[in-house]
C-alpha cells in the first residue's frame, strides 16, 4: 500500500538513521553546489524514501492505439474527405494573393 508523503524533514530524519562522511552531512546541510552533489542529493533522497516506505504511483494507463485513433477521427470529424476533392481543403486558397 502506498503512504502519503511527507519528507519536509527528510534531511533530519536521514542524518540520524545512519553515519554519515562530513561530505554527505555538507549536501544534506548547506544543499548541493553542483551537478554531481545534486546527484549525490537524490539518491539519498531515494534511499530515505526506501527506508521509510514510500514508492512512487504507477502512471495512469494512457495508452492508445492509432487504429482507436482513427476511428475517433472518422466519427468526430465534420466533413468527409471526399466533400473537399484532390488536394485537400486549402487546395484554392494557396497562392490566391488574399492572405
């Protein structure tokens, strides 16, 4: 079962679970000042998260198929291709000057 999160003290709760180098109580106190130390941030993040039981939700199914697609296109679309003849509906419009 998923928990609710809340990790606004995370930091705190991470120190005193486990001992830590002076390197990683620096990020967890002043914050990362690099790329690399943002790195180091988040899997500790990720481990406080395992620790304590949280997990993710699974993303929503949104899948479709492009047969679905297609028939949602042909039951929702006002005209018919062939109401608009060779070349599609701006076929006269292109180069009349009116633009």
């Amino acid at each position: 079962m998923d928990k609710l999160w809340d990790d606004s003290n995370w930091r705190q709760e991470y120190k005193e679970s486990k001992r830590l180098s002076k390197f990683q109580l620096e990020i967890l106190e002043n914050g990362p000042r690099s790329l690399s130390q943002s790195w180091i941030l988040g899997a500790m993040h990720g481990e406080w998260r395992k620790m304590k039981g949280y997990k993710y939700p699974d993303p929503p199914d949104c899948s479709s198929s492009f047969k679905e697609f297609n028939q949602m296109v042909k039951e929702n679309f006002e005209h018919s291709p062939e109401e608009f003849g060779p070349g599609g509906p701006l076929t006269n419009q292109a180069g009349s000057g009116t633009h």
